[in-house]
C-alpha cells in the first residue's frame, strides 16, 4: 500500500510539473482590432483611391479625344477613320496595360503588407506565449475552425490584441522619435 501511495504521490508530482497550458485566440477579431493591421488597411485604401484618381485623370484626356471622334467620324474618310480608330485602339490599351500594372502593384504591396502583419502577430504571440507560461496558443477562424470548442477562458484574443496594440503603439513612439531626431540637425 506504501508503495501505491508513494508511485501516485510520484505520478502526481509529475503530473503537476509538465502541465500543459492552452490558450487560442480568434484570428479574423485580431485582424479586426490590431492597430496595426488597421493603419495598413487604411493605407492600403488611400493608396488605391490615390491609383484610381490617378487612372482617372489618365482617362479623361482618351475618353475626350473617344468623344470627338465619334462626333466627327462621319466628316472624316474610310482612310482616315481606320487611322484613327486604330490609333485611339492603340492609346485604349496603352491605358488597359497601365491600370493591369497599377492593380497589381497595388495587390503586390498589399500582399506584402498582410504578409508583414502576419508576421508580426506570429512573432508576438510566440513571445507572449513564452512570457506568459503558454504550452501552445490555438489561433482559430471561421475559414479553418481548428479550435470548434474552447473554455471562454482560454479565449486569451481579448488579452493579445490589448498586448498587441499596447507593443505596436512603443514601436510607433520608438519609430516617431528616430525619424524627428534623424530630421532634426545636429549643431
């Protein structure tokens, strides 16, 4: 009976030492509140109405010299109407070939940003685990579902995304205060 008690007294012990602790967290809500995530979207944005803008003023010069031809078209030759058909062709897919190219330089440096933000959270969370005592952290969404049940109290997206904005807002005041001591001369 000693030798029971002493083995469950071992096991326990053991037991206790190598405790797992669990935590998930809900991907698309991180993606929702981190700051920084957010800036990024909103760059993101800016820069793509700044393209459009951009395509438009392009557009507006071809859609006028469109205009003018079809209002004198009928004044013009075969000749000279093929001629021009062919060369306002030739400017529609000219502009065509530059807003491809704009498009996907905008989903190219937005590829790049959502890769970054990634990243970022990836770091964090594998800090945060560590500092924290976290055996794994679970990310889940509605696209993978890897966590379908979970304790609210292991929910820990609350508690990262505070810890989160809370390191990217220092990143930001550290970023800040380089970039005004870079611009300010040294006498």
């Amino acid at each position: 009976m000693k030798k029971v008690a002493v083995v469950f007294s071992l096991m326990m012990l053991l037991a206790s030492c190598t405790q797992v602790k669990i935590g998930y967290v809900e991907v698309e809500e991180i993606l929702k509140e981190y700051e920084g995530a957010v800036l990024a979207e909103e760059e993101m944005k800016a820069q793509s109405q700044q393209i459009s803008e951009q395509l438009d003023q392009m557009a507006a010069p071809l859609q006028q010299k469109i205009q003018e031809y079809q209002q004198n078209k009928d004044k013009l030759s075969e000749t000279a109407r093929q001629e021009k058909e062919a060369e306002l062709m030739q400017e529609q897919q000219m502009f065509q070939q530059q807003q491809q190219r704009a498009q996907q330089q905008v989903q190219a440096e937005g590829q790049k940003k959502y890769e970054k933000i990634n990243s970022d959270i990836e770091s964090f969370l594998a800090d945060y685990g560590q500092s924290n005592g976290y055996t794994y952290i679970l990310g889940s969404s509605k696209q993978t579902k890897s966590v379908l049940y979970g304790e609210e109290s292991l929910n820990i997206t609350d508690l990262v995304i505070e810890a989160l904005n809370a390191d990217f807002e220092v990143e930001t005041l550290v970023e800040e205060t380089t970039t005004s001591e870079e611009a300010t001369p040294v006498n």
